[in-house]
C-alpha cells in the first residue's frame, strides 16, 4: 500500500477527465505552446499485481497443504513463503461464492442466492447482479490495471447465456474483464470443453487424443497473456482471475495422474479422515485438541459398502487425487512464469483451495456419468455397470464422480460437505495468501474468522483503492466485506470480521464472535423424493468454536439462551442481505415458468436454421417429458447426404437427427448407458424433401419411453421405440447444432469431425405435441408458427 499523493479523484469511476488551463496559441510554432505530456492511466504508485486463483469443489482435508492426502506442491510452496488461513470461508455452492469474491458482497444482496439455472424472481435469487455492486474487476480496470480471466464463469443468468447475450454478465463484458478465455455454466467436460474467446465461441486447439485437457489450456492461455502483458505494458499491473473447471466433476484427468495413487484408498473413507485428521494436528493446521465429529447416519461406512463395488470406490478417489494434484501442478507453471518475469514478490496472490467444500452430488456409489443422478436415475448404474468401467474413470468416455463417502472425507475434520451451508464441510476452505512485499511472515497461520466477501476490500487496500462511491454514474452499495490485511503482519490481531450469517437450500448457519450456530435442512445427494421439515420444525445446533474447531460439541441443550440469541440474529441478518423468502424447492426451479425468470423460448414451437450452434438448454425449447416432433426442410445433392440435422447433448446424454447413408435417423441416447436408434427403411431421394420425426411420449409420469416414427413428404419410412428417456437435463455443458455437432457425439456413427450436414439445411423446427396430423408442415405454416413465438 501507498501513501504516495495521487491526482485523480478515483472514487467516481471512470475518473473523470479533468482538462488543463493555460494560454491556447494560435501557432502551434510559437514558444509558448505548451501542454502537460499525455499520461497512461495508472493505480497508485507500488500497487500490486494481484493474483486470484479459486479451484473448483475442493474441500478443507484434500489438499496436501491442509492435511490431506491429494499432492499440491505449489500450494505448499505458497504456504511456505506466505499465510495459511484455516478460518477462511465460502458460500457452499459454486455461482454464489464467485459473485461474492467477485463483488465483495453477500452472495444474497449480489443477486446470487443459488446457482444460476434455479434462478427465481426474488430479489436474492434472481441471479442479476444489481449495477449497484461493480465487479472489482471493473473497479480494477478503471483505475488502470490490465483485467484478465480465464476458466470458469458460473454468473451468466441462464436466459443470457446464448451467444446472442445480452453480453452483461459476461466476464468480458459488463464483469470488467479485458480478457477471457473459458466456459460459462457450472461445469465442463476436460476433454472436450464448450469454450468462449470473449463472448465468441471457439473450438479447443487439439483433441483428447492429441493430449488436450483444459486446465492444462487455460494454463497455457494465463502465462501467455501475463507475459505479453509485462513485455507491453510492464508499469502497469495487472489483475487475474484463474478459476479452473478443476476439480468440479467430471474427474477427467491423464491417466498416470491417477494411477499415481493406486491402492492407496483401498482402505476407504472412514480411515482416511482419521490419516488426515491426524495429519492436520501434526502440521498444526488445526488446533491439537480438536474433536473429530463423528459420521452421519446418511453417511455409509466403507465397511457396509459392498465389497464388489470397493475396487470401483477406491479408484473414484485415485482419480479424484490425481486431478486435483493436476490442476496443482498447472497452477504451479503460473507462479513460474511470475517467478520468470521477476514479478512474483510484487504480486498478491490468493490460493483459494474449493470454492465450497468437497462436493457429495455422487451418490454413495459415486458415478460413472453424473448426470444420472441429476436425472434421478442412478440406479441405472448397477454394480456391474460400474465394474464394466472401472478402467474408464477420468478418461474421455466418462462423465465421472466419487461417492459421498470420499467427500466427507474430503471435509476433514468437519461435518457435511458442499451445499450444506450450516456447517463448515460446506463452507470452510483452506486458503493461502502470498505476497512477500507487503507480507513479512513466512509460513505463518492465520485463524481470524475470514470470507469470500473480504477479498475485494483486501485487493483494493493493497492497491492503494477506495471503494467506489459511484461507477458509470450509478451510486455504489457499500462493499460488505472486512479486508484482511489487518492480519497480514498480526497474527494475534482482534477479529474484525466477527458476523457472517450462511444459507442455502435452507441450510443455514449464523457465525458470531467465535460461536454459531446451525441448521441443516436438505441432504444434497438425494435429488428424488427427499421429503423436508417446515423451516420452523428444523432442528438447531449450537457451538462454540472459541473451543471447539470442528463444531463436534453441540451445546444446544446446555445453552438455549445462547442459541435463541443467535437465531433472532441470524434472521436479522437474513432480512437485511435478502435471504427471505427461504427457498428449498429444486426441481420446481429448474422451471422458469414456475421460477418466475424470464426464459428465450416462448410457446410450444422454435424454428432454426443452419449454422446455429452453441445454444444451451435454457435456449432451446424442452422436449422432455411429452411428444414433440422435428422436421427438417432439406435440399439432398444427387448420390445423397450425410451428416447431423440437428443435435442436442452429447456421449452421455442426448438424442440427434441425423442422415446416415442415405437414410433419415433418430437416436435417443440416454446417459450414454443405453442407445435407441431408429433408422428409415429408404434413403432421402435427390431434390428438395421434409424429412420429420415424431415421438409419442408414453406418458404417466417422468422418464417413460414412446414410439419414434420417420416421414419423407409426409410418408412413414420407419418406426422404432424409445425404452427410457431423460427427465431432467441432458448435459450441463454440451450443447444444440444444427447441421453439425460440437463437442461430444450423441452417437458413434460420427465425430464432431466429420458431423457436418453435406446437402442444404433450409431450416429445422421442433414441435411439442403432436396436433399435426398431415405429418408435413407447409412453407405458410412453418412462417405462422414462427410469427406466433414473436
């Protein structure tokens, strides 16, 4: 930080422009022309370059820094030149914790209440974040730092995640950053990523058989932009934001990461957390008379899960290990390149390991495709299945997680994991500041009661920053955060940041002087008949970490005074960061209808046309759960077509239509674990045809079967039978082409390579129900429905 005297008036940003006056000659020859040399626009002499890297889904007992047993040899080596923090918290879930770190705002009072795709209409979960609340990247930028992010962006309201935007939320956009490089949505698949340049979609530069994992790109992308930085512009500093997919599921990872760890959690999960319980006292991370609380009854021990599955089990944590010590290690080739361009010292870094705890959306069985769960099908992957593909975990042909088990012992040594706000396996994350300039301590712990939110005040006090009082000519909420650097150099320095209150799914917590006190609502791998008390009838715990770190010794029965306290204060706190109405619903919200947030698509029909890609779900009309039809006009060149009409989703879920020597076919693929093809019994002939599909759902409820049939011109071609489909989603990053496919395949019969549709896509139209009778849409028709969405 700086005392330096500074010229601009930086809390109304942009700054304004401030003219000079003097004498204005006529000639610019004469002697008394003169003008102040134009000057770069630059933060305060010794700001910082600044340095946040978040990693995705890590719980506090994973990494080797805090104990665990997966390697991170940087994050170690960033602890031994820098601060340990073993208080320091997040949100427990992904979108909420980056809107806060990047705001310095609760999660609640940024818009932010929950992930992005349960958006509703209430003010703390609209997922909109107020103009009120300028990213500190914005703030950055306009004050003269260069702004760069690369990696995962969670923030982008679902109806404004097309390529078409609106652009606002967009890290490159309206986030404040001048650079982007990564994916918007929850997750990716490392193989085969969705990627965006700026706000423009691109392809990954290789493929997985070249050697191509995202980390290991977006790490390529981060030093060369750091480089380029300090060569053109090396005054000025810079601010960047490496958030990894790494390590949310899917677990893809090379695979002599994982086999690195072969047999070394045969064990299983209930040993584990005592190895790293213990090794957590030896390094002093955790206080010596620390309590390890005990298992949930939720919560299986290794020794009741069946044998036959363990070997399955163990290698879902070999995997896990492997990548998280992966993502490490690219991290590591960043703190080089700071090491190579002499700049590291000069840098704040912060080392944010999980932006929640350890994540238990697996099942007890973990999984081969995730997104069975999430489908509320996971019993389709039988022991046998799993056995099937014990040699598949983390390669490109899965869409892997870990069981429950793993996490929680992930969390060590606290109760419950991501998504469980109450406690602090949801929330608590191992974190490790580094900044030898302005830190003088080496290998130090901190233990003040830190957040998410505390990171932007930080950032701008080290820079020698005000906090914005308005910005492009919006007036500012306060920054609710509490900086840290009063901890940088006292460590016995008195607690600043001594209230934080916690919520999600109706999990909530409330943190006050050392005690808090908590209540867990939901369970968050039980995605299908979960049945919740009222908020009311929920059961309260108290604790007093003043002595007891691991909330292991609930004194709820012993001290109700104490707790009454803390409720009344927690619901105060909630009534003023936006928190009520409470919220437990989750398939309702998947529902914009039901949600109250807008959506793109409107009534019962959408029209595309070729070269369309890239569209997410939330773009595309859904087909889940009711009959609906597709009908392409298309012109087919003499000796025929071939190629994807449309497609929606990819290997591990999904269905296309699509032409395949000759011939019209539709697939269904559901969660890559079965495959109903249906196939016309002639080819398109030569000339201008509509090709159509109708599937008759079943009905009586989710997931049923129906009948396929394919016309030409109106004429069935073929029948066929779809057993089983996906209620829910189908992917959380694959997307919907047309005339082509990215990404993964719905089917083998193509590759993304060669899925390009080889005759004329006129246009394509999906149909819910199935009221056309004539089987054949005319051309006043198709325009009708088209004019009917306007």
């Amino acid at each position: 930080m700086t005392n330096s005297p500074d010229r601009h008036a930086r809390s109304m940003l942009p700054i304004p422009h401030r003219p000079g006056v003097g004498l204005t000659t006529y000639d610019a020859k004469d002697p008394d022309t003169a003008y102040p040399p134009i000057e770069p626009l630059l933060p305060p002499k010794g700001a910082p370059n600044v340095l946040l890297v978040l990693i995705d889904d890590v719980g506090f007992g994973a990494s080797s820094a805090f104990g665990g047993p997966c390697q991170t040899p940087t994050a170690e080596r960033l602890a031994a030149g820098g601060l340990r923090y073993n208080r320091f918290h997040t949100t427990a879930l992904c979108a909420p914790t980056r809107q806060a770190l990047l705001t310095g705002r609760n999660h609640h009072s940024a818009g932010m209440g929950n992930i992005t795709e349960t958006a509703t209409s209430a003010p703390g979960q609209s997922s909109l974040l107020p103009n009120t609340m300028a990213p500190l990247a914005t703030t950055l930028k306009l004050n003269g730092y260069s702004t760069a992010q690369f990696g995962k962006c969670h923030e982008v309201p679902v109806w404004q995640s097309s390529p078409m935007g609106p652009f606002d939320a967009w890290p490159s956009a309206g986030g404040g950053f001048e650079t982007f490089y990564g994916f918007i949505g929850g997750e990716n698949n490392q193989w085969d990523p969705a990627l965006y340049e700026g706000t423009t979609p691109v392809e990954p530069p290789a493929t997985p058989e070249e050697g191509y994992h995202l980390t290991e790109d977006l790490a390529d992308h981060a030093v060369n932009w750091m480089r380029q930085q300090k060569a053109l512009m090396p005054d000025k500093p810079f601010f960047v934001y490496f958030a990894p997919g790494a390590t949310h599921a899917p677990h893809h990872v090379p695979k002599e990461w994982a086999d690195k760890y072969a047999g070394q959690f045969d064990d299983g999960w209930d040993a584990q957390r005592e190895r790293s319980f213990a090794k957590q006292k030896e390094l002093g991370i955790i206080p010596a008379d620390a309590e390890l609380p005990a298992r949930h009854d939720e919560i299986s021990a290794w020794d009741d899960m069946p044998d036959e599955l363990k070997p399955v089990l163990s290698r879902q944590m070999e995997v896990y290990a492997g990548f998280l010590e992966h993502t490490d290690h690219h991290v590591g080739r960043i703190i080089d390149a700071l090491e190579d361009l002499e700049v590291l010292d000069d840098t704040i870094i912060y080392y944010i390991i999980g932006d929640n705890g350890a994540s238990a959306e697996g099942t007890m069985n973990g999984a081969f495709n995730e997104m069975a769960n999430f489908n509320g099908m996971a019993e389709l992957e039988t022991t046998e299945f799993m056995l099937s593909k014990l040699d598949e975990f983390g390669s490109p042909s899965s869409y892997n997680h870990y069981s429950v088990g793993w996490a929680w012992a992930m969390n060590t040594p606290f109760q419950w994991t991501k998504q469980v706000a109450s406690h602090w396996g949801g929330t608590r994350n191992g974190t490790i500041v580094h900044w030898p300039t302005g830190i003088e301590e080496k290998g130090g712990l901190r233990s003040q009661f830190t957040h998410v939110i505390d990171i932007a005040p930080t950032v701008l006090e080290a820079a020698g920053l005000p906090q914005p009082t308005m910005v492009n000519g919006v007036l500012q909420a306060p920054i609710e955060g509490t900086s840290m650097s009063y901890t940088f150099n006292d460590a016995a320095a008195q607690e600043r940041h001594d209230l934080q209150y916690f919520e999600m799914f109706g999990n909530r917590g409330i943190y006050h002087k050392g005690w808090s006190a908590v209540t867990k609502h939901k369970t968050p791998w039980i995605m299908v008949g979960q049945t919740t008390v009222p908020f009311d009838d929920d059961t309260w715990e108290l604790y007093d970490g003043n002595v007891d770190y691991t909330q292991a010794r609930n004194l709820a029965a012993e001290q109700p005074d104490v707790l009454a306290k803390l409720q009344r204060l927690w619901l105060i706190e909630a009534v003023k960061y936006n928190v009520l109405p409470l919220d437990d619903r989750t398939s309702e919200r998947l529902n914009s209808d039901l949600a109250g947030r807008p959506t793109l698509i409107h009534g019962n029909s959408q029209l595309f046309f070729a070269g369309m890609g890239r569209l997410s779900e939330n773009s595309v009309v859904s087909i889940k759960n009711k009959s609906f039809s597709v009908t392409a006009d298309l012109d087919v060149p003499e000796g025929g077509a071939e190629g994807v009409v449309i497609a929606q989703g990819g290997r591990f879920g999904g269905w296309a239509v699509y032409v395949k020597d000759g011939r019209a076919k539709f697939v269904y693929n559901a969660l890559g674990i079965h495959e109903f093809a249906t196939v016309a019994d002639s080819a398109i002939p030569a000339g201008h045809h509509q090709v159509r599909m109708e599937f008759a759902y079943d009905g009586g409820g989710l997931a049923k079967g129906g009948d396929v049939t394919l016309y030409y011109d109106g004429e069935a071609v073929g029948t066929g039978r779809v057993d089983a489909t996906q209620p829910m989603v189908f992917s959380a990053d694959e997307t919907t082409d047309i005339g082509y496919e990215s990404g993964t395949t719905v089917t083998p019969d193509y590759t993304a390579a060669n899925s390009r549709f080889t005759g004329k896509i006129r246009w394509v139209q999906i149909d819910l129900g199935d009221d056309d009778n004539d089987h054949f849409i005319e051309p006043e028709e198709r325009l009708r429905i088209a004019m009917a969405r306007q």
